[in-house]
C-alpha cells in the first residue's frame, strides 16, 4: 500500500508556501507517495482561522503515515508557546517542521544570515550607501527578529546610525512595504538611500509605491528584498534579493519524513544556505560582478586551457554560488558547450540552451545564472583577443533565454486570464441556483475545466465529528450515494484513488456557518484559484442551506415539524395525479384527537402544545419514509399514503392507536394521561372512484369515528 503523508499549510496562494509544496509533490511523485495538502489558515483566534484550522482535526495517525507541518507560515505572528503546543497534537505522527525548530521534531530551516550579510556588504562596500531604512517582518517570528539583528549588527560593525524611526515592522504582506514606504516618506520625512525590506513580497509593494510617486530606483532610493520569488525576476526593475532555496526545503522535509517512517535514523535539525542574488533594484554595475572571480595569470587560449581551467570554475560555483551538486553536470554541460563553439565555431552551445528550454530540462533562471558565471569567469581566464567573440556569443545566448522568458510570461498571463475567465463562470454559475442538487451538478461539470478530475464533498458537524460524503467525482464517474465516514477517514476507503494523487483538502463555510471539507485533486499550478473555489463553493452551499431553511419554515408547521396544510394539499394533488394515471391504489387517514380540549383547559396551551409535538413524532415513527405525516390545524393532522390499498392502511390506523396508547404523557402530579385518536380512512379507488373526494371522505370518515366514541377508525362509504 503506498504511503501517505500530509502537509500543513495556511495558504496556497503566497510564492513561499508554493515553492516548498512543489518541492513536496514532486519528491512524492518520485517516491509514489499520496499527499494530503490541509490548506487551514494562520494559528491565530479570529472567527477566518477558527474556521478555517477545523480541518487540522482530520489528520490522525491511521489515515496518514507522515506529517510535514510549514511551522514558519502558520504561526508567524502568535508566540512560538502556540505553534509548539500545535505540533503536540501530532506526536504521535511521524512529523517533520519546515522553517521552524521545534523540539523533539526533526526541522528543515534556513541559514539567514550567510546570503543577509552579503547583501548588506555589497550594498554598505560596493555601493557605499550610507542611509538606510530596513522593514522588518513580524518580531515574534524567529526568522524576521533574526534578519532584524543581522541588520543591526552590520550596520553597527559599519558605524552606520540606525535612528528608531529609520525602522519599520512589517507583516510579510504586500500592503506592509506599501505602507512603509508612505510611513518613511510622508510621515517621518525620511530620504533613504535604500530601504531594506525583510521580504520579497514586502519590497515589491515598496517598488510599486515608489513608481506611483515617480521616485526611480535604484537612482533615488535602491530597494532589496529577500527570498527571490519569481516575481522579484520579472518586476521592472528586477529585484536585489536574497535566494532561499525553497523548492529544496520541500524535497528535504519529505524525504527525511519517509526517512522517519522507515524506520531511519535522521538528522535532528538541517540546515539549508541562502545566497545573494544581484539584480537591478539595488544599483548593480557590472563592474562589481566581476570582484567575484579571482584574477589569474593563465589565459585560456584554445579548448585544452579551457579543458584545464574547468575544474577551477566548478570550485568557484560550490565556494561563491552554492549550487546543489545536482547541478554541477549540466553546469559542466554548457561549459564544455559554450568553449566548443567558441573554438571550433559551431553553434552548439545556442543549440543546447534552446533545446534545454524547450524540453523543460532546465529553467530559465538555472540557465541565466549559468551563462551569467561563465560570462563571468570568461572576463576574467579569456585572452583579450577572444573576449569579443565570447561576449557576442553570450549575448546570444541571454536574448534565447529572455525570449523564452518573455514567451513563458505571456503564456502565464494568458493561462492566468484562461483560468481568471472560467472560475468567473463557474461563480455565476454556482450561484444562479439555490438548489443543492444543481450545485452539485454544477460543480462536476466545471471543476474538470480547471483541470481538477478527481473531488469530493463531505459534509459535518461542527465538531466534525458526525462526517458523510454526499457527493465525489472520480474522472469520469459520479458517485452521488450519502456514505458515513468514520472518524479516522478522510475520504471513503471504497472510494480512495486507485493511482497516486496529491489532494488538497479545504474547510467549506461562510462567516460564522461551517459545513464540511472538500477534497480537490490538485490541478492548477495557482493556489489561488483553490481558495477562490473554496470561497464559490461555500457561498453557494449557504445560498441553499438558507434557501433550504426558507422553504422548509413555508412547508412544516413550526409547533411539531411535520408539514402544514398548504404542504398536504399541494401533495396530496401531485398523488392523486399519479394514482389516476398509473390506476394505483393510494389512501388518505384523517385524524383528530379526543378530548384534547381537556388537556388545554386542565393544564394550558403551552403543555398541550408539548403534547401535540410528541403526538407528531409518534405519528411520524408509525409511517413509512414515503408517507406524508402533516398537521392541518388544531389537533387535527393528515396522512397521505401511496401505493396503500384499504387493508394496509387499516393496518397503520391499528399501529396508530396503539402506539398512541403506549406513550408516556403524565399530569404534573404524576397520573397518567390516556391519549386517544379517532381516524377516518379514505381509499381510492376501493371506498371512491373520485380521488379528488378523498381527502373530504376520510374528514366525513373520522367524524363518524368520534361519533361511535373515538379511539377508533371508521372508513368512508361512497
């Protein structure tokens, strides 16, 4: 049986958390391993939240053999006390912390301050900046507060004065580095040389800020950040920041959780190294490249120097790059390219980057980065009079990648505003009808259009305690059956799929109203567009929960639940129809209670009331599902019986009255009160041909009953 480890995270829609989970799934599909991605929320205690982490309740040791918990994201502003006492809850899962050390769990955290403390060296010894702002993130998240004092001690070891007003505490958010900038301009009257922001995300709402008001950068104020997301490649201008390997972070936390559920010996804390990534934003001269690769006396002047001087490139790449080892072959690849077309030339070396683009065997950043450091090295190892030669062929090389970056970018944007195009489609859709049946319709014939082709739906409690799935789409099979799901199921075991799958699992609720989980294969590559699916489907789950309600108060009587008069009316019409078309037999019982005026008058309405209501659920218990059980009025109700000939339903009226008899109804002083009943019964087409007396009939009928002294049923004459 193939593994299952599950993965906890807050959202899916920040670059951090996508990069680590793509790291995730793809080690898992090298290990055929099934993922269960709980997408809750932040550890914090406001209502979103509450909701949201109800679904953390689902994991339990027997339906998932390992845990990897984004400890950093998920508590990022709460004391580290809260995010601890979490991880408690698993200890009984073999449990790996991504960004977090955590003790008693084996941890997958970040070096910050190796690739930190390079950029604020290259920006204080090679730019010379001298005013500095810096915007922190949260102080109660351990890697803000450390980026915080690595900042601070640079800038001390510097005699740079960092004034209390020069610092901002940020949230990680987008709008944080907006509002910095506005904080450091407008308000404190600050003119930086650079402000520092603490991440990508953050410094990125900087960059926006800026351009709105027309301040330049880097030439007014530069701007760096930290964790090179991919916007932070694209953004004009392209941002100085810090590379922290979080697609490794991902692959390491599920591979030493598989470790751990072989039974492996593991390493209790890895940590993995950051580097600086010089773009645009800071200020960059080429010159200041070049400081990178030592000089040497030896030139390269045909391929055997170059052949010689390629272990020395390859020692450059593991001391200054820290390129993982699984890279050094393909580094080594264009290498030995790149001099072969330069000697002999050939195009080779255009060739390959072309075609590794093309076949996906490597990406454009990988690729950058690599003619970038040959670039490099080639200034510095080149004899002068090949050095134009190479720039020419390197400058080719950078318009194929920028190229295909361009064209991957505007496939994105289309693939964006494709998906942008259909999940406001499926929202219209969702939403024009308040019918759970045509949701559910609705949603198996969308959710294959964004590429999700297997999902389910489950239903719970609020506690989640009492779960049913009450609909699943398995490619191209609907299984629309109610089924029960005990508690250690997360989906139904009959129904788990047959291949590998990852599978994102999301709360369904609407403000204060929680209605379950789904259960979405995962599909597209934007988490986004699971939480906007999670935010129509709930919408349109509440629209028929109140349509529901509404229409159940306009049908059941509100004292004992059963259907009103309105309700038997209309049904008893659509029965009639169908008996006079099909010639079935179909009867009417109408009953009313002796005496009850007694009860009333001795006790009160409000105890006669009480007893109406436990009258009403006796009669419901002594019917069949497909009966009609309402009350008209008063003490008087109404039963519609399909396909019940005259003999069965005496039958019932039997089992009525005796059960009647045995119910448990006291005075206050503990004397037994004897309810009674007189029913009249009509039966078409046995007591009438005229289905459309016979609901008068049974009414004639049950007078007739009373006459004869009640507790009894009396059946109609034509």
């Amino acid at each position: 049986m193939r593994k299952r480890i599950g993965v906890i995270v807050n959202y899916l829609y920040e670059e951090y958390q996508l990069k680590v989970i793509s790291g995730i799934i793809n080690t898992s599909r090298k290990y055929n391993i099934d993922l269960f991605i709980f997408v809750g929320g932040n550890l914090n205690y406001d209502i979103e939240n509450l909701q949201r982490n109800k679904i953390y309740q689902l994991i339990n040791y027997k339906d998932i053999d390992g845990l990897i918990i984004l400890g950093l994201v998920l508590g990022y502003n709460i004391p580290k006390e809260k995010i601890i006492g979490f991880y408690k809850n698993f200890s009984d899962i073999p449990t790996v912390s991504i960004g977090l050390t955590v003790e008693n769990f084996p941890s997958i955290t970040i070096d910050n301050s190796k690739g930190f403390i390079n950029l604020l060296d290259h920006l204080v010894k090679d730019h010379k900046y001298k005013n500095f702002t810096f915007v922190t993130g949260p102080l109660n998240n351990d890697e803000a507060k450390e980026r915080y004092e690595i900042f601070l001690k640079i800038m001390r070891e510097n005699n740079i004065e960092i004034k209390d007003d020069y610092i901002y505490e940020g949230d990680f958010s987008k709008f944080s580095g907006i509002n910095a900038v506005r904080t450091f301009l407008d308000e404190r009257k600050l003119k930086p040389d650079v402000i520092v922001f603490s991440n990508d995300t953050m410094a990125i709402g900087g960059i926006e800020e800026l351009k709105r008001r027309k301040i330049k950068i880097p030439e007014d104020i530069a701007i760096t950040g930290f964790d090179n997301i991919e916007e932070s490649y694209f953004i004009t201008p392209s941002l100085t920041t810090v590379n922290q390997p979080l697609y490794e972070l991902g692959e390491k936390a599920l591979e030493i959780c598989l470790s751990i559920i072989l039974g492996e010996k593991v390493k209790e804390n890895i940590v993995l190294p950051t580097r600086l990534i010089i773009r645009e934003s800071c200020g960059h001269k080429e010159e200041i490249f070049n400081k990178a690769i030592p000089p040497s006396e030896k030139k390269i002047v045909n391929i055997t120097e170059a052949k010689i001087l390629k272990n020395k490139f390859l020692e450059f790449l593991t001391e200054d790059s820290q390129i993982k080892k699984e890279n050094y072959e393909l580094f080594s690849k264009i290498y030995d390219l790149f001099f072969t077309s330069l000697f002999e030339k050939r195009q080779i070396f255009l060739e390959k980057i072309h075609e590794y683009l093309e076949k996906n065997l490597s990406t454009t950043e990988e690729l950058k980065e690599i003619v970038f450091l040959i670039d490099s090295f080639t200034k510095t190892y080149l004899e002068k009079d090949l050095k134009k030669d190479a720039e020419t062929l390197i400058l080719k090389a950078e318009r194929i990648i920028s190229t295909y970056s361009e064209k991957l970018l505007r496939y994105d944007q289309y693939k964006t505003n494709e998906e942008i195009e259909l999940l406001g489609y499926i929202g219209s859709d969702l939403l024009s009808s308040f019918r759970m049946e045509d949701i559910i319709e609705r949603i198996s014939a969308r959710l294959p259009e964004l590429n999700i082709n297997s999902f389910y739906l489950v239903f719970t409690d609020e506690n989640l305690k009492e779960k049913k799935l009450i609909f699943a789409h398995l490619r191209d099979e609907n299984v629309r059956e109610e089924i029960k799901l005990s508690f250690d199921e997360i989906i139904p075991k009959k129904l788990y799929p047959k291949e590998r799958k990852e599978l994102i699992v999301k709360p369904l609720y609407f403000q204060e109203n929680f209605f379950g989980y789904m259960v979405l294969e995962y599909g597209p590559k934007r988490g986004v567009i699971y939480e906007i699916l999670r935010s129509q489907i709930s919408a349109a789950i509440q629209g028929a929960k109140i349509f529901e309600e509404l229409n159940r108060l306009a049908i059941t009587d509100p004292l004992t639940q059963l259907f009103n008069r309105r309700y038997i009316e209309e049904e008893l019409r659509k029965e009639i129809e169908r008996s006079k078309r099909y010639s079935r037999p179909l009867s009417v019982m109408v009953l009313d209670l002796d005496n009850f005026k007694i009860i009333n008058d001795i006790l009160g309405h409000q105890y006669g009331d009480e007893v109406l209501k436990k009258i009403g659920e006796n009669l419901k218990k002594s019917c069949r599902k497909v009966d009609t059980v309402g009350r008209f009025g008063g003490d008087e109700f109404v039963i519609i019986l399909p396909e019940t000939n005259l003999e069965k339903s005496i039958k019932v009226a039997n089992k009525i009255i005796k059960n009647l008899e045995k119910m448990e109804i006291k005075f206050p002083n503990g004397e037994k009160i004897y309810i009674s009943i007189s029913i009249g019964i009509a039966s078409y087409p046995e007591t009438s041909k005229d289905p459309e007396k016979i609901l008068s009939l049974a009414d004639s009928a049950m007078y007739n009953a009373k006459r004869l002294g009640g507790k009894q049923y009396s059946i109609a004459s034509f």
